[in-house]
C-alpha cells in the first residue's frame, strides 16, 4: 500500500480552486498524536468525504476545520483567510443531531438564525422554506422526540442549510439512521450538492456511502494518522443515481478501498 | 481545577476552608466558632474517653442494626416487587410515599410506642434507609437485560439457578446504589433519632456540650461525625464504580 | 380490568388502614389509637380550625427556608457548574454536606440563633441547600456536549450557550432537585419544630403526647404526611408535564 504524502496524492481527474485548505495540521492529546502533519484540499463546489478506520482522527479534523477544536500546529484556510473560530462561513451537522430537545422543528431549525439577530418573522420564513426543502413540511410546530431519527437529522440539515454557509461539515450524519432512510438522504445529498454550489465535507466509515456521493474521497489512516490516498471518482456520476452502485467503476473503487482498509479492521 | 500547571486533588479546598475556619476562630469574631486548631486538640483530648467511647458505641450499634435490618429487608422485598406485579402493585405506592414522607414526624409515635431507647432509634434509622434500598433493587431487576434471562434459560438455568446466577449480579449496581443512598440516609436518620430522643449516644452528648457552652467539644464531636459519613459515603461510592461495568455493557 | 392499578390502590389503601384499624382495637399499646379514631380527632382538629393555624406556623419556616434555599442554592449551582475555580473551591462543601447528618448542627444553631423563626428558617436552609446546588451543578456540568459544540459553530456568544442552551438543558434536573430540596426541607421543618420550640403541627404533637390525647396526636402526624406526600407528587408531576420529551430527543432512543 503506498503511504503517499498529500500533497503528492495521486489524483485522477482535475482538481477545481479550493474553498478549503487544510496545511499541515497536528492535534497532540498530551503525548498522543491524533493527527500527524496532514494537508488536504477541499476542491469548492464539490463532496469530499474523509473516509477510515475507527479512530483515524477524521472527527478531529472535521471539527478543527469548523474551529470547534484548535489544532496544535499548521492551519486551516478558507477562502484565503486563516481560520481558527467557527464563523458564518461553515456549518455543521452532528452525528447525534444535537437538537434542542425543548425547541419546535421550526425554531431548532432557525436557530442559526436566531444566534445571528435574524428578526423571528424573517428566519421563520427561511426556516420554513428549508424545512419545506428536506420534506418536513407540516412538522414545523413537532418536538425533536416526536420525530424518527431519519427526520431529526433532516431537522439538523436544515438548520445546517438555513444559515446559508459556503461549507457545510458532515459528522457521520446518517450513521444513527437506519438504512432505507440512510439511502433516501443519499440520493437527496447528492441533489444538493449538484443543486445549492456549496462545499460539503463528509465524514464517514461506510466505505459504500463514500463512493456513492463523493467527488473526492480522502482515505485516512490512523496511528499517526495522515491520508494515504485520494480517490478521484468520476465516471459514473452523470449515468442518473439508480445506476451508480452497478457501475463497474463503483464497484472497483469500493473493492479497492476495501483492500487498502482491510488490515485496519479489528 | 490546576494551578500553576498542577492539578489539585478534588477536595484540597477543603484545606483552604480549614484555614479560614482557623482565621475566624482566632479573630474571636464570634464565641461560636473557636479556632480549628483548638477544635483538633478539644477532639484529640475527647475521643478516648469513655463519654464519648459510649455515645460512639450506641451510635454504632443503632446504626449498624438499622443498616442490617434495612439491607436484610429491603432487598428481598424490592427483588420480590421486581419479579411479581401483584406484590409490586400493592406495595409500590406505600414505598413511594414513605420514601418522600418527612420521616421525622413519625419519630413522636416511635417514642410513645418504644419508649425513649435503642429500639426507637434503631426503628428510626431503618424507616430512613429502607425505602430508597427497596425501590433500587426492584428497579435494578426490572431493567435485567431480558436477552441475559433468556440466554440462562435458554442455556437449561433452573429458576432458582437463573435467580442466584443473573438477577441478583445483574441487578447488582442498582441495588449496590440504593445501599449507598440508604446508607447515607441511615446516617442522618440515626442523628435525627437521637436528636429527637436526646438521652443516647451522640444526642446526649449534644445534650450536654451545648447547655454547658462547650463549644471546642461540640465541634469536635462534629467533626467526627462528619467525617465518618463522609468516609462512609466516599468508600460506598468506590465499592458501586468497581461494579459499575456490569451496567455499562448492557 | 381497565382499573386494575386504582382497583389495587384503593385495596392496598385498604389493607393498610384495616390493620391500623385492628392493631388499635387489638390494642396493641395503650398508646396506639384506631385508624377511625385518628381520623375524627383529624376531622375535629380542621372542624376547630387549630390545624390550620397550625399550618400557618408550620409553613413560615418551610416557605421562607426554601425560597433562599432555591435561590442561593440556584445560583451557587449554576456558577460551580459553569467555573472549574469555583466548582474546586465550593463543591467539596456542598458534597460534605450532602454526606453529613447536618441536623446535628440544631443545638449550635439554636445557640447561635435562639428558639425563634430564625432557627428554624436556617434548619430548612441546611437541609435543603446541599442537594439543590449539586443537582444544579451536575446538571449543569452535564449539558451534552454537542448541544455546546452545535452552539458555538451556529455563533453562539458565551452569553447565548448558557441562557439558550446550557440553562434550558439543566432546567429538569435543577427541577428535580428543587423537589428534593423542598422534601428535605418539610424534615427540616418538623425536625425543628418538635426540637428546637413546639409551634405549629410540632405543637400539636407535642401537646397532645404530654395529655396522652393520642388520637389527636397520630391525626395530626398524619396530616403532615399526607401534605408532603401530595404536595411533593403534585411538583413531580407538574415537573413530568412541563419537561416532557426533554430527556429525550437524542441519539440515544
């Protein structure tokens, strides 16, 4: 397996401009090294997913990049500036949802709104619209504990999309969904990212979910961790959703990952 | 909390408070609080005579009963209501209800019923730990993984197999939990009884100290007291963690 | 049966008061009065109008300990919850506390007090503090971590994360242990009536054991009971109502 550096990742395909940038970051836990001078680009418009193994930091690096977690050294650049806070220009949607149990879908929603001094009758109409976007319509007065765990997280999308971020950070966020509706948001997230030009990371460990909505899969490995390899899948992206997980190129890719992850499982 | 890159152990503020005891004492702010250091010498001085050597030993011995009648009890009668829904249906609301009664009301009918002794104070001391003791332990079999159950049974487990093999370790931390709270409880229980009932143990000895205006000896007394609850509690506390893990794999 | 658990109720009620009934016809002790005889010395008693004069005094201390209680105790809690500093410095006190069988300090109150509402007001507070501050404390230090993450990456002002999300998140269990404060301190309340001066209920008691009126006695500690237990069942259920679902809502169900 090569252990290439990013920066010289192999990479088919162009790459676009960058809306991300991460150079050279490290995050030390006391003498513990989650991540090992590691570099990535996040090309704008387009899906990256950080895909590896349980404990390969990837989590690490999705909340460095949203400025929830400082790194210990290098940086994260975004749009040209250096980032080091969470900023209007990301959003983040929660592995656990992080609703606020107490709050109606429609205020949950506008939450990111209501944090920015939006006036209540303005993020209401937003909020409503992006409700309307993730098919919840009707459910705006429910509480979180009324909803399946498919809708929560649709609620958490939709507050994600609502405060109108350029870059919108994924943390697992459908791996406490079960698999019909897993598939569902699938297909949904890769109409959003063809429709709203946003750049979106995506952090997951389903090596199938990777390949099937990403343009760029960076594969990390732990201990130190550090990214082996960047996969650039491409052809089978304009052949309609229904075709895509019996394209041979998809099914190359899964079996080729699999073969790199595999002595990485326990 | 760290200071200067160390991190202070979790009480040592105690040790601040200490220190600000001793201040105010020495200050001779108030005649009700002497000076900690003249506490630890009154404490060192009292506590091997035999005033003190007795009122501990009632205190122990009434503790201690209460403490067994309550586990005795109180466990099999709330791994009975865990296991059969008659039971549980009758005798549930009445726990419920004692168990948030103000037991102290009920320490009058203990005296006129058993007169001003032991037995009054031990009954006081069961009537505050055994309820929360009783509730844990139906509630630890209640929530027995039912998978556990079924796995025993389904390995050939004879019922009573079944009940010393699985419910009583798995409902374990609960009931070891309910022991703590009642423990602790039982402890206040058994000073609210002497306070009530003021010729045994400690009681009297409260009794004594403040119509004499001894406050060093009061303190000092205080002091003991609180410290062994305290150490009661913290080592109840210890014992439940090291059961902990039977709880968090289920 | 669709009234299984009120049919059970009633006749676990009835059970229990069918054995009083009999222990005193039995009796028992000369000191042990019938369940129908306790109950008409409660039913003169309201008649007369004493218990709730009785009442009256009784719930001075209760009233006034809690609010401080519930006050200080909040507020203490919120900041030892929300500052390492303070969290070190207080808490040790509180978890002490907590442990402690504080009723012993009673004399050295009365001492430092006298025997008149003061005491009594601060034998409620004692009781009741400790377990509001580490309720709200806990709850407090407990705020799901992601609720704060998501706060912050929404933009959310230290300000904001702690009135919109750390303080409604807690607010159940600082509820709760509001309830407990106040169940602490009825104990507290009867604790210093029957001890320090016999006023209120505790006169009652006091008053009808030296005359031997025991009747009136047994009426009178039931009737303190029955009002702690409903009162504190009234609060857990208004406590269920106003907080419903807000445990819930997390990945975890």
């Amino acid at each position: 397996m090569s252990q290439t550096d990013a920066a010289t990742a192999p990479s088919s395909g162009p790459a676009p401009d960058s809306a991300v940038s991460v150079r050279n970051v490290s995050k030390n836990y006391g003498p513990v090294e989650a991540l090992k001078n590691l570099s990535l680009e996040f090309p704008r418009g387009e899906l990256t997913s950080l895909l590896g193994p349980s404990g390969c930091g990837k989590t690490t690096l999705l909340k460095i990049i949203a400025g929830l977690l400082q790194p210990s050294a290098g940086e994260i650049v975004i749009d040209g500036n250096t980032v080091t806070a969470p900023g209007p220009d990301r959003a983040f949607v929660f592995q656990d949802f992080a609703l606020l149990p107490w709050a109606s879908v429609i205020r949950n929603v506008a939450f990111g709104l209501e944090l920015r001094g939006v006036a209540r009758s303005e993020r209401e109409a937003i909020a409503e619209k992006y409700i309307a976007n993730v098919g919840l319509s009707g459910f705006e007065n429910s509480y979180p504990h009324q909803l399946s765990g498919g809708m929560r997280q649709r609620v958490g999308l939709a507050r994600a999309l609502s405060v109108d971020a350029q870059v919108l950070l994924l943390d697992e966020p459908f791996s406490a969904v079960d698999e019909q509706n897993r598939r569902k948001f699938q297909e949904d997230l890769l109409e959003l990212v063809r429709n709203e030009n946003k750049t979106f990371i995506f952090v997951t460990h389903s090596i199938e979910e990777a390949v099937y909505v990403s343009d760029q899969i960076a594969i990390l490995l732990p201990r130190p961790s550090r990214v082996s390899e960047i996969i650039r899948p491409s052809g089978f992206r304009n052949k309609g959703i229904e075709n895509i997980r019996r394209d041979p190129e998809y099914l190359d890719i899964v079996d080729e990952i699999w073969a790199s992850l595999r002595s990485y499982a326990e | 909390m760290t200071a200067f890159g160390y991190r202070l152990p979790a009480m040592s503020s105690l040790l601040v408070w200490g220190l600000l005891w001793e201040i105010i004492g020495q200050l001779h702010l108030t005649f009700f609080v002497p000076p900690l250091s003249q506490v630890i010498i009154t404490l060192v001085e009292i506590i091997g005579t035999p005033a003190f050597l007795k009122a501990l030993r009632e205190t122990a011995i009434a503790f201690l009963s209460g403490v067994a009648a309550s586990v005795l009890i109180g466990i099999p009668v709330g791994i009975l209501m865990g296991k059969n829904r008659l039971i549980d249906e009758i005798l549930l609301p009445w726990v419920n209800i004692f168990l948030s009664a103000p037991l102290t009301a009920l320490v009058p009918v203990l005296m006129v019923l058993f007169g001003f002794g032991m037995t009054s104070i031990i009954i006081t001391t069961t009537l505050f730990a055994i309820w929360i003791i009783i509730l844990n332990s139906r509630a630890g079999v209640l929530q027995i993984n039912r998978s556990l159950v079924e796995m025993a049974r389904s390995f050939g487990a004879s019922p009573l197999d079944a009940f010393f093999k699985i419910y009583v370790w798995a409902a374990l931390p609960e009931i070891l939990g309910g022991v703590r709270i009642g423990v602790i409880r039982a402890v206040k229980g058994v000073i609210i009884g002497q306070l009530l009932i003021s010729i045994v143990g400690f009681g009297a000895l409260f009794e004594l100290y403040s119509s004499n205006f001894l406050m060093g000896h009061f303190w000092a007394v205080l002091l003991v007291l609180f410290g062994m609850a305290f150490a009661i509690s913290e080592f109840l506390g210890y014992l439940e963690r090291r059961v902990a893990y039977y709880a968090a794999s289920r | 049966m669709p009234n299984r658990p009120l049919f059970l109720k009633l006749l676990s009620a009835v059970i229990v008061f069918g054995a009083w009934e009999i222990a005193g016809r039995i009796p028992v002790s000369y000191a042990f009065p019938t369940f129908i005889e306790s109950m008409q010395a409660l039913f003169r008693l309201a008649l007369e109008g004493t218990l709730f004069t009785a009442y009256a005094e009784t719930l001075k201390p209760l009233v006034l300990g809690v609010a401080i209680s519930a006050a200080f105790g909040i507020t203490l809690g919120l900041w030892i919850g929300l500052s390492a500093r303070f969290e070190w410095l207080f808490a040790p006190v509180f978890i002490v506390m907590q442990a402690a069988p504080l009723a012993a300090l009673i004399p050295l109150l009365v001492m430092a007090y006298g025997i008149g509402l003061t005491s009594k007001v601060f034998v409620v507070c004692i009781m009741a503090m400790p377990v509001i501050v580490l309720n709200t404390a806990g709850a407090v230090r407990n705020t799901p971590v992601s609720l704060k993450e998501m706060g912050r990456s929404f933009l959310a002002s230290d300000r904001e994360i702690i009135l919109k999300i750390i303080i409604p998140a807690a607010s159940p269990v600082i509820f709760s242990g509001l309830r407990l404060g106040i169940s602490a301190g009825f104990i507290g309340a009867i604790l210093a009536e029957l001890k320090i001066t016999p006023t209120g209920v505790g006169d009652i008691i006091s008053y009808s054991r030296s005359v031997a009126d025991y009747p009136s006695m047994y009426a009178a500690i039931f009737s303190i009971i029955l009002l702690a237990v409903v009162f504190l069942n009234l609060l857990e259920r208004l406590e269920n109502a106003l907080f419903e679902g807000n445990n819930r809502g997390y990945v975890s169900d």
